[in-house]
C-alpha cells in the first residue's frame, strides 16, 4: 500500500507535479486518437471526409460518456476506498466496474447500430457526407468494448497511484494509432475505413494492456476474476459519482448535434468540416486541463477519504493555479498561431482554412477562465458531490450554451455560432467561482484539523 499512503503523507506539490506529468502525457496521447484520424483524413482524403467524421462525432461522445460514467465513477471510488485503507472494497469496485462495461458496452454498441442512421443525419449528416460517416462509424462500433475497458480501467490505473502506467498505456495505444494511420490511409489508400481500422486495433491493444495490469503484480487494486459481478450498491456508486462526465458527454452530443445542424443551415458542409478542426483544438486543450484534474483526483480522493481536509485544501489551491496559467497561455497561443494550426489539418481548401481560423478564435475568447471551471467542476466530483457537479456541467452545455445556439446564429449568422461558446463559458465559470468560494469556507483550516482527529 505504499504506492497509495504517500497519497496522504508526501508534499502536495511534489505529488501533483508527480501525477501531472504522465497524466499530461496520457492526455495528449488520449486526444491524439480522434485529432490525428482528422488530419490524416482532412490532408489526404478531403475536406468532405472530414465533414463526415464530424458528423460521426457526436455518437462517439455518446459512446464515450458511458465509459467515463463507469470509468471515472469506479477511479473515484476506489480512491476513496483506498484512504480508507479498504482494499478489499476497491477490489470489488474493480470487479463490477468490469462487469458494467462488458454489459453496457454491448447493449450501446448494438443499439447505435440500429439506429445510426438517423443518428448520423439528425447530427448534421447530408447526402454528400453520410457515405463517410457510415464507413467510419460501423468499423469503430465494433471496437466499442475494447474502447471502454481500456479508457475505463486506465482511469482506476491512476486512482490507485500508478500515473506512469496510466500514462505508458495512452502512448502504446496512440503509437499504434498513429503508425497505422499511416499505414492504412496514406500508403494503403484505405480512406476513411482505414483510419477508422487504425483506431480499432489501438483500442484493442489497450484494453488488453490495462487487463494484463490488473492481472499482474505491479496493480494496487487487482482484478480477480471472481469478483466480476454486479455489487448493486458499488454500482448505485459508480454510476451517481460518474454521473457528471456522463452528462457532459451526453450534453456535448446533443449540443454538438445542434451546432452541425446550425452550421449547415448557416453555412454549408465546409463550415462542418472547420467545426471538426476547432473541436479537436478544443478537446486538446481540455484534456490538458483535464491532466490537472487526474493528477488532483488521487490526491483529493484520497485524502477526503481520510478527513485530512487540509490537504484537499492545498491541492485544490494548486490545481486552480495551474489549470489558470496553463489556460491563459494555450489562449495566447491559438490567438497567435491559429493559421499554423488550421494548416495541420487542410492547406488546399481555402474557405475551409478561412472558416476554421475565424472559428477557432473567436471560440476561444473566454479559455483563460476555462481552466477554473473545469478544475473547479471536476473538485465536487472527485469528493462525490455529484449534484453540484451534475449542475455545473449541465449548466454550460445545456441550460447556457443550447438556448445560445438557438438565437445568435439568427442574429449574427455563422459568427453568432461562435459567440455562443465564449458566452457560455463566462456565464458557467461565474456560477463555479460561487460554488468554488461556498466550498473553500467550509475547508477551512480549523474544520479540517478537526475532522482528522475523528
């Protein structure tokens, strides 16, 4: 257990930093599955194929939610079990969250493939793009369970304190992507297909990677075969911490939806095309500040289980600092380089570039508060406070941001489109800061020496 009891003994800073790293890594390896399938299609496929894969991406979300529902609900589980030095506990949080996945898994696989057609065209999909859409979504349906296991479990690799494997099992399955995108679209000729086989087999390879893990003798948590059952009160568990991000990916698919369907309407084919290049910048950018947040959570888990709530305290102090500094400079710089950026997916469509330049910044406004709210967000999750950070999440993506899409785009055009996200952000960050501050007076100093004499 030593892996986990320096959690609550070491220097804050040094363990963030500690966890940062590989997280950072991870993260960057993780965003490479969906951005470089994007630019090897958007260079050497077209500009309607990459209209296609953003077309394709609001069902991935769907599919995504539900692994980070079990995922990220079972990582902060185990954690919390963890400071409260029940190993046991974790390990049966390890086993249903197995069992969920393999079940969960297969019933959303199957069911997107019956209805993914009506999906893909109530996203955005038109008869110039729905050929793509369906080559790429039907190879990436497949894979689905590989993708759920491997992203899942690589989430409770970190709870239990080992960030670098956590971080190792990212850079395999993104190597592989990477290579066999290459592979498959630029040398083989495979187009869309061959992408969309290329993210496949990395999905494959880690979740039998993050299985060999919990197998072997490096795990803290291991995963013992007769423990893959349904625990109905681990799972009510699970599913109410994990409730947050999967609201957020569910939210993020309908809002995406809607964002295709207002840019078609307002634009064409090509503005859709320039959403998919501003939507990966985008997801870069978060998941980076979602390292800050996975290098906290074992910190926070951890020691929330343990009442040592100065801790909490110290970390969460931190992880807003740097997730702040970490926002205002990938602000400065997408201002600056947004031509270079836009020119790694599609040089040789004009109206394309044009599109995506004016989109990328002006969307991006608002990203040096954007660091706050999300490390904010992700606090009250990490602690299991799952209605404030249910509520936080709906806030942007839905109760703000939807109504917005709505109004500005018949005000403004296809530049009230892009208004509508820095606005959403300023109103949601205003109402985190004042949950944030709520949070930080209860944390006190004397509250929490306190409650570590329990």
């Amino acid at each position: 257990m030593d892996k986990t009891n320096r959690l609550g003994s070491e220097p804050v800073g040094k363990l963030l930093w500690q966890f940062f790293v590989p997280a950072f890594i991870g993260v960057i390896a993780n965003a490479l599955y969906n951005i470089v399938d994007r630019i090897f299609i958007g260079r050497f496929v077209g500009a309607e194929a990459l209209s296609g894969i953003g077309v394709v991406y609001p069902v991935m979300l769907i599919v995504m939610g539900f692994g980070m529902l079990i995922g990220i609900g079972a990582g902060v589980v185990a954690s919390i079990r963890l400071g409260q030095k029940n190993k046991d506990g974790a390990e049966t949080v390890m086993g249903t969250a197995v069992a969920a996945i393999v079940v969960v898994s297969l019933v959303i696989s199957g069911t997107v493939y019956c209805f993914k057609n009506p999906m893909l065209q109530s996203f955005g999909a038109t008869s110039v793009t729905i050929a793509y859409a369906n080559s790429y979504l039907n190879i990436i349906l497949g894979g689905t369970i590989f993708s759920m296991l491997g992203f899942s479990l690589n989430n409770v690799i970190r709870s239990e304190g080992n960030a670098r494997i956590a971080m190792m099992s990212m850079l395999i399955s993104a190597g592989v992507n990477v290579v066999l995108d290459y592979l498959f679209v630029v040398r083989f000729g495979w187009g869309v297909a061959g992408a969309a086989w290329a993210t496949f087999i990395a999905m494959f390879v880690l979740s039998v990677w993050v299985v060999l893990h919990f197998t072997g003798k490096r795990c803290v948590v291991q995963l013992k075969w007769a423990k893959i059952r349904f625990d109905w009160p681990v799972l009510k568990n699970i599913f109410a911490i994990g409730m947050s991000p999967f609201a957020m990916q569910i939210a993020s698919s309908i809002v995406q939806g809607l964002f295709n369907r207002q840019l078609i309407k307002y634009g064409s084919d090509t503005a859709v095309g320039a959403m998919s290049i501003v939507v990966s910048v985008i997801a870069l950018i978060v998941m980076c500040l979602v390292a800050v947040n996975m290098a906290s959570q074992p910190i926070i888990g951890y020691n929330f289980g343990a009442k040592n709530l100065v801790r909490v305290r110290r970390t969460l102090k931190l992880a807003l600092i740097s997730a702040t500094l970490f926002s205002v400079a990938a602000w400065i710089a997408v201002e600056v380089f947004a031509p270079n950026i836009v020119s790694l997916f599609n040089n040789d469509h004009p109206e394309l570039k044009r599109i995506a330049i004016q989109g990328l910044r002006i969307a991006m406004v608002a990203l040096p508060i954007i660091g706050f709210q999300v490390v904010g967000g992700f606090y009250f999750q990490s602690v299991g406070r799952a209605k404030i950070a249910i509520f936080l999440t709906l806030l942007r993506q839905v109760l703000v941001l939807f109504p917005l899409l709505l109004v500005f785009p018949g005000i403004w055009g296809l530049k009230g489109i892009w208004i509508s996200m820095p606005i959403s952000d300023m109103v949601s960050a205003t109402v985190c800061a004042f949950f944030i501050f709520r949070e930080w007076k209860k944390l006190s100093v004397n509250q929490a020496e306190s409650l570590v004499k329990v």
